[in-house]
C-alpha cells in the first residue's frame, strides 16, 4: 500500500447471522441455567439446624408428636408434624408464620405467637398434620414480625408465677383498666406449643394486686410472655 492510499473495510457479510447465533446461544444458556436451578430446588435438602429471619430464629428439629395438639384447637393426632423453635433475635417475636415443605411435595404450616428472646418453643403443625419420622425436608421459610423485647409493662406491672397462678401487681398510683395477659404452657425448657392463651383482667386497682388462673397452661407452668392495655 503506498502512502496516502486508506484502507477500505467492506461490509462482514455474516456479521447479521453471527449476532443471531449469538443471541441464540445465550438464549439457550438462560434457559438451562434456570431448569438445572428448578431440578437442584427440587433435590436440595434441609438440614437442622437451620435459621431462618437471616440468623434470628434457629429452627433445631423436626420430630414427631401424639397427642392433643395445643395449635389445632387441641384435636388429637398422630406422628403430628413438630418444630423445635427458639428466638436468637435478641427482640420479641410477636407473631411468625413458617411454611416447610417435604420432598413429598406437601407443605406444612406452623404458626408462632409471642416468643421472647432466647425462648424455644415446641410448635405443631396447624392442621395436625402428620409426618414420617425421616421425612425429608426441601425447603423452610418464615415470616416474622418483631418488636422490642420487653412486652410485660414492666414499669407498670409486676409478675409472679406459681405454676398456673399468675400474679399481677400494680407498681403505679393508678388503676390500670382492660389489661390482657398472654401465657404459654411452660413444659421441661420449651413453651409447649406455638400459640399463647390469653387472660383478661377487667381492672388492676392501684398498688394492689389480683391473681388469676392460667388454666390451659395444666401440663407444665404458665408462662407470662406479654401484658396487653385496651387504649
């Protein structure tokens, strides 16, 4: 090429048809990367312990239980689907719903109320669902609402507990009306089950106290894990 003289670049007459290969293979990558996604979900096992709510609340186990189920309205089963529980948050559970789900394909619902900090609660399947004792577990998911960790009025109100009488006494120069007191069922070092009874007290009169009974709470203790006032 002499001096002066430019290059002339032609037209790549395949350049279209290789953008569309292209175009076609990434295509086809997506595709594959999302179905060998959906078949490894399908094969993935749960091991406990296992967290959920980042690393809030450890799920330790999945075992079975026969007898009266406290989160079924007390209807009686058998093998029925359970979860040992505990709070890491540092904060209060108030209400947490978690939805686990067996290599059988069936899902299994279990629902949580009021669970202080570093509690562990045996909670059972919401519909007394039964499970085999080496069910597999594919995946496990929650959803949790918390709220700061003191929810007994502290300031307002003192608690003492002798087995399922509840004691309640008013730190305050007022009467405190409309007060609810929410109990789990305290048996060995876990809540026996994942719902709360709750107890109204119609009026706390000023510096007195007033004691009820936590009935439902028979097969362990009572457990005060939250004072509620009517605004």
């Amino acid at each position: 090429m002499t001096k002066g003289t430019r290059r002339v670049k032609y037209p790549d007459p395949n350049r279209k048809k290789r953008r569309c290969l292209i175009a076609i293979v990434v295509v086809i990558i997506v595709a594959l990367t999302a179905l060998l996604w959906r078949l490894s979900a399908d094969e993935r096992v749960v091991t406990f312990p296992y967290f959920v709510e980042g690393d809030k609340i450890e799920v330790t186990s999945l075992f079975q239980y026969s007898g009266p189920n406290p989160d079924c309205g007390e209807e009686a089963g058998e093998d029925i689907a359970a979860l040992s529980v505990t709070n890491r948050s540092g904060k209060h559970v108030t209400q947490e719903t978690l939805t686990l789900k067996l290599a059988t394909g069936e899902k299994l619902v279990f629902e949580i109320q009021d669970l202080p900090a570093n509690e562990t609660a045996w909670v059972f399947a919401s519909d007394n669902t039964s499970c085999t004792q080496d069910a597999q577990v594919t995946s496990l998911r929650s959803s949790a609402r918390m709220e700061s960790d003191d929810q007994l009025m502290s300031d307002k109100v003192a608690v003492s507990v002798e087995e399922t009488a509840v004691t309640l006494t008013n730190l305050t120069a007022e009467d405190l009306p409309g007060l609810t007191v929410f109990c789990h069922t305290r048996f060995d070092d876990a809540f026996f089950g994942g719902l709360v009874y709750s107890y109204p007290v119609d009026n706390l009169p000023a510096g007195e106290s007033v004691t009820i009974q936590a009935e439902d709470c028979y097969l362990g203790e009572a457990a005060v894990v939250r004072i509620a006032q009517e605004s």
